[in-house]
C-alpha cells in the first residue's frame, strides 16, 4: 500500500550525491517527495570524495542528512553513565544517517560492499564516525527472500548496517523524507530523566560499589509511575528488597479482611504505604505517601499480579 506522506523536517538538509541525481528513476520520485518538505543540497563530493569511487562497483547513488543541531539516537542517551545535563550536546553527531539506495534484484552485490562502505565511513577525514549506515532496497520482491538474505543479516550483524525494504522508488523516496522528519522531531525530545534510567543517576545515593544492590533497588522501584527517587529511597528503607516487599504485601493480604467485607483487597491496597513519609526535596518536612502510589506499589508486587497490567 501507499506509505503516508512525512512531516516537514525542519533542520534537516538531505545531501544527494551525483549519481544519485543522475538516475532517472529514483531522483525524480525524491524530488517529489522531498519538495515542501525536506531541503537537499547537492553533496560536496570534491571535499569528502566519492562513496564507491575506489570500488569495482563503481559510484554507489547516496545520500546523507546533516542536522543544524546534534543528533543522538534515544538508546545511547539511555545508556549514558554521567550526568545527563545537556547530554544531547555532548553526545550525537550533525550526520545521523547514510541511505544508500539500490534495487533488490541487486541487494546481494550491495550488501556485499557494506564492510568497504563501513570503512569509508568510518575514516576520521570526514564526517561520518557516528553516522548510522542504512540500504534503501526498492523493487516488487523483497531481497530478504532471495538469494541476498544471508549476505544482508551479515551486513546487518558484523557491521551494524540496516536496511529497509520497499516496492518502488517512490516509496523509497518518501521513506527517506520520513527518515528526514524522525530526526527533526528528535530535537523536540526530552532527555531521560536521571531517575528513570539508571541508578547510578540517583542524585543523592551513594555511589559506594558495595551499595550497587540498593541503588539497582532504588532504581526499579523508580520505574513505577509516580515514584520519585524520593519515594523510593523511602520505600527501600522500610522494604531493603524486593523480596522484602513482596514477603510484606503477601502478609497484608493474609491480614486483611476477606473481599466480601468493606476492607477489600483495594482498601488493603490504598493503606499499605499511605502512611510512608516522604522526605520533602530542599524542606525540613515531610510529606505521606497516600493512598494512589501505595495502591500501585501494592498492585505490582501483589503475589497475584499479571504481567499484563499495566499500572496507572
């Protein structure tokens, strides 16, 4: 079927290599797709040279998106182990994104360049030592289902490249101005939050190697919504472990008055960590848990809980 239309990709300029303009097919249909949407600019190649000049392939039709801000893929912020102020500028690159492009009746003799690609792209000269390689594959079959399957999961696996399928030029131009349109919406991004990510990020736990246990406790209770790192330092000091928790929720139950009764099992719930004090962030005082946080603790670690609740 027809793919949607992307978005306008503002700070994004798609830079087109000159084969890539020259062919008849495929340029005309990114033309189309980018107009009103994305900028491009001819590619420079008399500074950064020829992708595919030295190879027996000869010029390879590419392209390459260049950002007026630094771009960072969501799971290396997520896997960033310092501070996360201004993570975005300190990580990330203004080259996101190399497409090369190629029909699927070819895909295996492209695939099979990726490692000279990779190493093109890779040398410290030009732009490109964070660039994400991807093969923009278009034609009626799928290359994955022929002959080319395994040279493009090795592409995939040795050298990180990716590819996309898809049933014509034209669809492979408007996947690239879609590509150009998820990275400008990236800059809207917010940057995970310190809390939510790792444990190391808690700002005030100390960072004591033998203390690793706490702060991974710490930081899973914080993966529940409404839990501030606050909250669960006070929960892990009353509950020190998971089992812990689990041992006290599963004693509250046994406690409690059966369902038929006006303290059901959501009444057990709502008191189980109510009356918890929170320790007020920059105050003297202190605050209670209440009843909605406590509920969903209570719910999550409840000896009958479904891996398909989802916790709101």
């Amino acid at each position: 079927g027809a793919m949607p239309p992307a978005a306008v990709a503002n700070g994004v300029i798609l830079k087109a290599s000159a084969y890539l303009r020259e062919d008849e097919e495929l340029w005309p249909a990114l033309q189309t797709s980018l107009n009103g949407r994305v900028t491009w600019e001819p590619m420079d190649e008399s500074s950064i040279g020829s992708l595919g000049s030295s190879l027996k392939s000869g010029p390879l039709k590419w392209a390459y998106l260049e950002t007026d801000f630094q771009y960072a893929a969501h799971r290396a912020l997520c896997q960033e182990t310092t501070g996360c102020q201004d993570l975005s500028e300190e990580l990330g690159t203004q080259f996101p994104l190399a497409l090369v492009y190629g029909k699927a009746c070819s895909a295996a003799n492209l695939a099979a360049l990726v490692a000279e690609i990779v190493k093109w792209l890779g040398d410290p000269s030009r732009y490109f030592t964070q660039t994400r390689l991807m093969l923009v594959l278009y034609g009626a079959r799928p290359a994955s289902l022929g002959p080319a399957a395994v040279s493009l999961a090795e592409a995939l696996l040795r050298w990180a490249a990716g590819f996309v399928e898809v049933r014509s030029a034209e669809q492979a131009a408007v996947y690239t101005a879609q590509c150009a349109a998820s990275v400008a919406v990236s800059r809207k991004r917010r940057v995970p939050s310190r809390f939510k990510v790792a444990g190391a990020r808690c700002q005030t736990l100390p960072r004591d190697p033998e203390d690793r246990l706490r702060i991974t406790w710490v930081s899973q209770l914080m993966q529940i919504p409404g839990v501030s790192e606050e909250i669960a330092k006070a929960v892990a000091g009353s509950h020190p472990t998971p089992a812990a928790l689990l041992q006290a929720v599963a004693d509250a139950c046994h406690r409690g008055p059966s369902s038929a009764e006006e303290g059901s099992v959501h009444n057990i719930a709502d008191k189980f960590l109510a009356d918890l004090e929170i320790p007020i962030r920059g105050k003297k005082g202190t605050r209670r848990l209440g009843p909605i946080v406590s509920r969903r603790i209570f719910t999550l670690f409840h000896p009958n809980a479904s891996s398909e609740r989802v916790l709101t």
